[in-house]
C-alpha cells in the first residue's frame, strides 16, 4: 500500500518539482520514497515517484521505482498482488532479487506483455514504462480499490495516486467542473471517470490507458457488465454447491490477505460480513486475531457490544473506543486535507477513527466491504423489489397525477412513497428511487432554476435533453439497460457495484485508512469471490426477504446464529445538530450571497435562502417536512473543501 505519481511530458518538471508532489502524499508512504526520470522518444520525459509503506519485503530490496531485470521496464505500483505467490512459481525463470510483489508484476509483464492483467489478482494502480515500445501504461484493479487520478494538459499526462500531487504539478489550473455539481450534491460523492476539476479523470476500475507516442488510448480489460452476463450464464442450482464453492472462495481469498510481513487485524462491527471475515482470518491463524472496533454512547447506533460478544466467541483479542461526540467532530476540519475532492459521506469520520485506532497495533486491516453489493444486503433492495411490483400500477397513478387540481396537481397531494413510484418512469432509471425535492433542490443550488415562473418537474431535471442543453451532468445514472437483467434487485447491485462502492465505500475507506498508513484489505472483493457470486441464483442471496441469506449461512457455520442476527443499523452523524449548531455560523458564512457571488459556483439567493430556512426552520421551505441536512452537509464539505484548497 503506498502513494504513486508522475507524468509523460515535453513540459519540464524538474527532479525536485516531483519531490514536491511525491510528499503530498507522505501519509500513504512512510516508510520510504523514490522518484527516476527517464528519457523518452519525440522530446517526452518521463517521470515516476512513489511513498512506500513497506507491507512484503522491508528491505530496500522493494524500492521503487523499480526496473526488471534487463532494464526494459520500469514501475511504480500501489496496492497488493495476492496470487503473486503462485505467479512467482509460474515465472520462475525471472531472476528476482527480491521478495516482494511488485517485481513479480514485472516478470509477469515481461512474459505476457500487457496481458499480464489478465493472470495478476488484487488491488491495484499501476504506471509502467516500456523502454523498447516507448508505451506508459496507467493499470487499475478489476473494481478499482486502489485510486489513479490523471490531467491531461495539451497532450501530455500527469497522474496522482491522489488529487494532491496533481495540484502540485507546476502549471495546473484549479478550474471547477460546476456541471458535476448537482450529482456530487445529490450523491455525495463524484464518479469515476470526473473529478472535480477539468481536464482531471478518475482511470475507471478495470481500465488500462496506454500512451504512445503522445496518442492516448484506453479500455477496460474486466467489466461487471461483460463479466456478469458471462458467468450469469453458468448458474449454479445446488444452493448447497454454490455454499460450498462460495465459501472455499472466501476462505481462500482470507489467506492470501493474511500474508505480510507486518502485523494484521480486522475491522469487526458485529454485522455479518465482518464477522465472517474475522471468522475465517481465525479458523487460519495459531494466535488470536487483532480486532479492532469504535463504539458510541448512543444505543441506537452503537455496535460495539456485539462486535465484543462475536470477538470473545471466535478467540479474537479485541480492542474497542468508545468515542464522544466531540472526537467525532474534531476529525471534521481534516476531511478536505485527506479527502481531496468534495466527500460527504458521513460513514468517513467512524472510518478514521477505527482506522487511527487499528494503526496503534497493526499495519494491516482486513475489513467486510463488498458483502452488501455482490449479496443484496442495502435496504434500498427491499424498496427497489417493491418499486417493481409497483410499477404498473405506479404508471397508472402517473397519468392520473397530472390531472391539474386548485394549487397544482393531484400527484402533489399523494403520499411520498406512491409520488416515488408514480414519478420512476425512465426505464434508464428504474432502480435509482428519487425525491422530487432533493433533485430539485441539487439543480437549483447551482442553476436556479427554482427561481424561474414554472419549475421544472423531476422528471424534466432528469431528462437528456435538459442535461445536455445546460451541459449538467444528471443527478442519476441512465445506463440501466447495460446490464441486460430484468430483476430490479439484480439491476441496482450491478449499478452500485459500478457506482457507489468504488466512488463512495471504497474512496471512505482508502482516504480514511491511508490517513493513518494503515492498509485496508477487503476478502469479499476478491476476483474469485466476485466472478463466483455472479453465478450464484439471485434467489439464495435473497431468499423471502432474507438478504445476503447466502453469506449469513457461511457466518452461521462460525458463529451462533443469536450473536448476529439483528436489525442492520447505519453510522448516526449528528450532522443535523451541528450544522444548526457549532457549525451554524460558518454555514451560514459558505452562504451568504456576498460570499456566493464572489465565489461565482452556486446561485446566491437561491442558496442562501435554503440555508437559512434549513437552519432557521430545519425544513428549508420543504412542504413535505423532509430533512434537507443531505444537501446542507454536501454543500458544506465543498465549501469546506474550496476553502482549503482554492480559496
């Protein structure tokens, strides 16, 4: 786990330019550091810098950027290549001079090219330089748990394990993509492949860019959507053979994150899927696994004493924090400086606090990510399977709806939860449930469109035709057809799986763990896990309403079914409290119209009249009583964020 950067530029950027960007990122490499520049063809130098957090090898044999062999091929990489064992074995014929993972990249680049993605396993971004063909590969893993930013700036490339390096590189332009912004407010995250600035993408997971020459190409070597529809097709029947299959994966997958030559622990919440992982972490180890787990003085968001109880049951030597309210909110000024572009999930600041805790004892954390999109274990899949019972009835009361009545139209007098179904007509769309007031008001902050003699509708704000006359990207994202499936349930665990757990879960978790040097490895993810559990009946992972019923029989073959089954809860930020209270007046600073027009992002009046009514009455103006703290708290992380970066 380590940081990279560098560039392929006819610009010069000097040897201590990219030192300068290769510190930025100090927090995701400790232990060691190294920057090379190399000359290319047609006036392009080639520069690589990296931050080593020595996890395999501790010796200076795994410097990098590292050279194979004959000095063809240059690399720096981040991340973990867990089959690289058995690679070894495979390439034995490569001269190594080292133990650790990165030098099999290497040989295995060197026997099968660029098609070396196809046989190395893990987490992963990858920029390699091929001396004799003159191509920089930029390489990132199959579900993208590892980041690669890269800007392209008049044809040459610079790229950052992070944002920050990027806006260190001499010449870069902090220029907004305000088109973005009503999707990051809305969602709260951006995807891949924007970025928060132009001419700055995400490389998606899965994806190789190739420069050559100064041409830039790029493809996608894994994609859900093709992968899905491949094994989709070799169902497995037995639900007994695809437990037991699933299972051998999981196991095996454990181990191979459990090799390292630094201490290793595991996230335990007390939810199934970490109490899995910790359950096999120590059905393999002859000593007790380090636990780690934050607890919270509120009940109702506290799961600290069933990580406890399930630690005690397997063995564990657990350790927990419980942590007041103002621990929390201390953490809140640092979110800018680790998470580099607009983050607002709040799930972050329990992220880094069990993180800064793990980092006491250990260097290495396995976590339970991955479990709820490959499973159906969110909430939103029970709303998403009644959503399409509903639908034809939902059509029915659409048409119906817009039947005008004094003050407006009849849909505008039905509860919520039938306006949701009735309005979900875009088969783009389908699972992607929306609040009306929550797209409107994520448009209008930055358009003002509300301010306009008739508002737009939903499904207007939604509409190709209005994103692309604006140039705004929409709130959602219309791309459902894709995946070719039918069931609605099927449909939204693919689309998280390629939108929300590499943008938002996997993002919370790398900013928050690196912040620490701490590295975080996921078994669920692994590509056997993931490849396997597309062939497995969506009927055993939601069998009569039982969600993830699969992975829960595997945990009960651990664990007493009593010690884990309970209501799933969520990570309670008192985001509400805060922005109405310590957080008020720098709010409400962020939103005044002085402010607004000299930072020229959002629309004035209408910004700083939601805000106000939000803190003033909580409602923001809202006829439907609803809490509006999920557009005020993004809203506030960008403003936190401009102010640390740009203004």
């Amino acid at each position: 786990m380590c940081g990279i950067c560098g560039y392929i530029s006819k610009k010069r950027i000097t040897e201590e330019e990219l030192r300068i960007m290769n510190d930025t990122m100090y927090h995701r490499g400790p232990n060691d550091s190294g920057i090379a520049i190399y000359e290319g063809t047609d006036g392009y130098s080639i520069g690589f810098a990296h931050r080593r957090l020595s996890i395999l090898d501790l010796s200076p044999l795994g410097h990098q950027p590292m050279h194979s062999a004959n000095g063809r091929v240059s690399i720096v990489f981040n991340g973990e290549i867990y089959n690289f064992i058995e690679l070894k074995e495979e390439l034995k014929e490569y001269p190594y001079k080292s133990t650790c993972d990165t030098e099999v990249i290497l040989a295995a680049y060197m026997k099968w090219g660029i098609g070396m993605v196809d046989h190395i396993h893990g987490m992963f971004a990858i920029a390699l330089y091929d001396r004799e063909t003159q191509d920089v590969f930029l390489i990132r893993d199959r579900i993208g748990k590892k980041p690669l930013f890269y800007w392209i700036d008049d044809g040459n490339i610079v790229f950052g394990s992070e944002l920050k390096p990027i806006m260190k590189c001499p010449g870069f332009k902090s220029e907004i993509r305000t088109q973005l912004l009503p999707r990051y407010l809305y969602n709260q995250y951006i995807a891949a492949p924007d970025t928060i600035f132009k001419d700055v993408y995400k490389l998606e997971p899965g994806s190789i860019l190739r420069f050559r020459n100064g041409n830039i190409s790029k493809w996608k070597y894994w994609d859900i959507k093709e992968v899905y529809k491949k094994e989709s097709q070799n169902q497995i029947t037995s639900y007994e053979e695809a437990k037991e299959g699933l299972k051998q994966r999981l196991r095996n997958s454990v181990a191979g994150r459990m090799i390292a030559d630094v201490p290793i622990g595991t996230f335990l919440s007390g939810g199934y899927d970490s109490s899995l992982v910790t359950a096999i972490a120590q059905e393999m180890s002859d000593k007790p696994v380090k636990t780690f787990c934050i607890g919270f003085d509120v009940p109702k968001y506290n799961e600290a004493e069933y990580a406890k109880e399930v630690a005690n049951y397997l063995g564990c030597e657990h350790t927990e924090l419980y942590c007041t309210e103002k621990e929390m909110f201390d953490l809140v000024k640092s979110i800018p400086q680790y998470y580099d572009e607009p983050f607002a999930d709040k799930s972050q600041i329990p992220s880094m606090l069990v993180s800064k805790l793990a980092k006491k004892d250990v260097t290495v954390a396995l976590s339970g990510d991955g479990g709820d999109e490959f499973f159906c274990g969110y909430n939103v899949y029970d709303y998403v399977r009644k959503a399409q019972l509903l639908d034809i009835p939902g059509a029915m009361v659409s048409t119906l709806g817009k039947i005008p009545i004094p003050g407006g139209r009849l849909i505008d007098r039905m509860p919520f939860g039938v306006r949701v179904v009735a309005g979900n007509r875009n088969p783009e769309t389908k699972t992607q449930l929306i609040s009306e007031a929550y797209v409107k008001a994520s448009h209008a902050f930055v358009t003002g469109l509300e301010s306009l003699d008739r508002p737009m509708t939903a499904e207007q704000y939604l509409s190709t035709d209005y994103n692309m006359k604006d140039n705004m990207a929409p709130v959602l994202y219309p791309m459902e057809s894709l995946y070719q499936v039918d069931n609605y349930q099927t449909r939204r665990m693919l689309l998280d799986m390629e939108t929300y757990l590499p943008e938002d879960i996997l993002v919370k978790m790398d900013r928050a763990s690196m912040k620490y040097s701490l590295e975080n490895r996921c078994p669920i993810m692994d590509t056997a896990v993931m490849e396997y559990s597309f062939r497995i009946p969506h009927r055993f992972k939601y069998y009569k309403g039982d969600k993830k019923h699969i992975l829960k029989d595997i945990a009960y073959d651990y664990i007493p079914k009593e010690l884990l089954e309970r209501p799933k809860t969520g990570f309670g930020v008192p985001m509400d409290q805060w922005l109405r209270g310590p957080l008020k007046e720098q709010l409400l600073d962020y939103s005044s119209t002085s402010f607004l027009k000299k930072q020229g992002i959002f629309d004035p009046e209408y910004v700083s009249r939601f805000i106000n009514n939000y803190v003033v009455t909580g409602d923001a103006g809202d006829t439907t009583g609803a809490n509006f703290s999920k557009i005020a708290w993004p809203f506030y992380i960008f403003q936190q964020w401009y102010n640390y970066y740009i203004g």
